[in-house]
C-alpha cells in the first residue's frame, strides 16, 4: 500500500471535506488518545514530567532594547511577577508554566486566557482539545472558540 492509497481511506475524507461555513471535524477524538497515552504508558508520562519539570523551574527574564540595540534587563514588571510568581490567584507560575509544557509535548497546542490586553496580570490555561477554530473567508482561521462539552 502506497502513501496515496493511505491518503484515500475514508478517515482523511473528514479532514479534507468541508464547506467554508460549516467545518466537518475529524473523527479522532484527541482528548481520548492523549489521556490513554498519558495514563498508560510509563515512558510517556515520564519524559513528559521531566520536560515540563525542568522547563518550569527556569525563571524568566525580561529585555528591551536600548540605544544601538543594546539589551537591558527590565527588573520589575507585572508579566515577570506574573511569569515567575503567580500566573493567577489559584496557580503558581511553576503550575502554570507545568501545564504549557505538558500540553504542548502531547497536543502541540497551547491556549491561555489573560485578564487584561494591556498588561496581563493574570493567566489561566485552556484545555486545547476544547477549543476549535472559526473558519474566515478571507484568513484561514477568523478565531477559535472554547467549547467545554462534547
């Protein structure tokens, strides 16, 4: 069986399939693999571990620009408290930190909501698998949308 003979089988017909106002979704369901992977599988939830772990407990710094180029370290700002504090007033920045890393190494996506555009002072994760992007005329993708049901 050859690549395009793979690409013909009914499960890529969904992914292929669509009309611009109404998306057809796969029928993997990725919630399920990911948490049978992560559940089941001691070498997974290792390595997961390990990485997250030690991405967590690297703390952040800030730069700007100065004149010429030249980086100059921002000492105190809200996104460094943030970053390497508390990411919001029920989560440390470690947990935080912990839970992009662990979606990010199963999902390949992340998603967070801040609470302020101008300056964030607080940051909550969003379970990838709940979120689904709105289809644009013009762009690619116009949004996404969190939907926390099945």
């Amino acid at each position: 069986m050859g690549f395009l003979d793979f690409l013909k089988k009914d499960k890529w017909r969904y992914v292929m399939q669509g009309n611009l106002n109404k998306p057809v979704w796969t029928t993997q369901k990725d919630k399920a693999f990911i948490t049978e992977g992560y559940n089941r599988i001691v070498w997974v939830y290792a390595c997961v571990g390990a990485i997250s772990s030690a991405v967590s407990s690297v703390p952040w710094l800030l730069y700007r620009k100065g004149r010429g180029g030249r980086l100059i370290e921002v000492e105190d700002h809200p996104i460094l408290t943030m970053l390497n504090n508390r990411a919001n007033p029920y989560m440390s920045s470690k947990d935080f930190i912990d839970y992009w890393c662990t979606y990010l190494a199963l999902e390949g996506k992340f998603y967070a909501e801040y609470s302020n555009p101008n300056t964030p002072v607080s940051m909550y994760p969003l379970y990838p698998h709940y979120m689904y992007p709105i289809p644009h005329k013009t762009q690619f993708i116009g949004g996404y949308k969190y939907r926390d049901w099945e």
